[in-house]
C-alpha cells in the first residue's frame, strides 16, 4: 500500500507541473501565434505561471490558449504514447483547467483568466461549456484512474490495462 501511496503523489506532482506547464505555454504560443509581444513569462510550477503580452493583438486567442492547449495537449499526448499514468496525468490537466476557469469565474480576480476573457469578449457560454465538459470528463478519468492505482485488487503496470493480483498463495490455485 505504501508503494501505491508513494506513486499516487509522485503522480500528483508530476500532473500539477506539467498542467502548469502546459496551460501558460499555451497562452504563449498562442501569443506569438496571434501576434503579440511576448513582456514576461513565468513557467515555475511553485508559484501561480504567468505570461504578458503587450501588445496582444488578439487577446481571447492568446487567453483561450492556455485552458484549450492545457486540457488537449496531455490527452493527445496519453492517447499516442498509450501508458497508464500519462492517462492519470491527463485528465488531472481536463479537470484542472476546467476547475481553474470555474473558481476563477467565481473569484472574479480581475488578473485571472476567466475575468479576462469575459472582459475582452468571450460568451459566458462558451466558458461554461468548455467548464461542464473538461471538469465531467477529467472527473470521470481522474477518479477512475485514481481508483485503478491505489486499489489494493490492482496491480500497478506501467504499459497496460491493470490485472487483478491474488491476494495469497490460496487465490491463486
């Protein structure tokens, strides 16, 4: 049981800063991409990533950016590479960016993403939309793969569908 707790946060860490990582980079590229002068970027996973464009010609592109590439990007990444734990890391990132844009539309923290997008126009719809979808289907995910790896019917693999271990000698025959 140790074993399965030790990987479950070592997959937890792992999760927050790729989810990190890869939601603020999608603003960034999603930045240049629209045009924008990237100013200032913090990518470090510790602290709360940021990035500054000025000027951003296209600022839901680059705002959109981050939430889209940060739940898409992990999903295609799992669904190529076809391992376990990419799955667990995921739909962390689903669930997160989907939770993040929830909590910061509840906030109202003007310098969060979902303020700033309803500020430069996105529908709140669309907000809501991308919400319901990424927070249900990153759930699902998540609390299934949580389930599959800290069971103690499972067996941990790290290329393959889990198998039932017998319990004791006895199960076995």
């Amino acid at each position: 049981m140790i074993y399965r707790v030790v990987v479950f946060v070592a997959l937890l860490a792992a999760s927050w800063c790729v989810m990190t990582f890869v939601h603020e980079s999608g603003h960034v590229v999603c930045g240049w991409i629209g045009g924008g002068q990237l100013q200032e970027a913090d990518l470090a996973p510790w602290g709360l990533p940021y990035s500054r464009f000025e000027p951003d010609p296209h600022p839901l592109l680059t705002l959109w950016g981050g939430p889209v590439i940060g739940a898409v990007l992990p999903l295609v990444a799992a669904a190529i590479a076809k391992q376990r734990w990419l799955w667990f890391i995921a739909y962390f990132c689903l669930l997160a960016n989907g939770g993040y844009l929830a909590t910061a539309w509840i906030s109202g923290e003007r310098f969060l993403d979902t303020p700033r997008l309803l500020h430069h126009g996105a529908h709140p719809a669309t907000i809501a939309a991308f919400c319901v979808a990424t927070i249900a289907t990153g759930y699902y995910g998540f609390r299934k793969e949580c389930i599959r790896l800290l069971s103690a019917e499972q067996k941990i693999h790290a290329d393959g569908p889990s198998r039932a271990e017998p319990r004791n000698a006895a199960d076995s025959r």
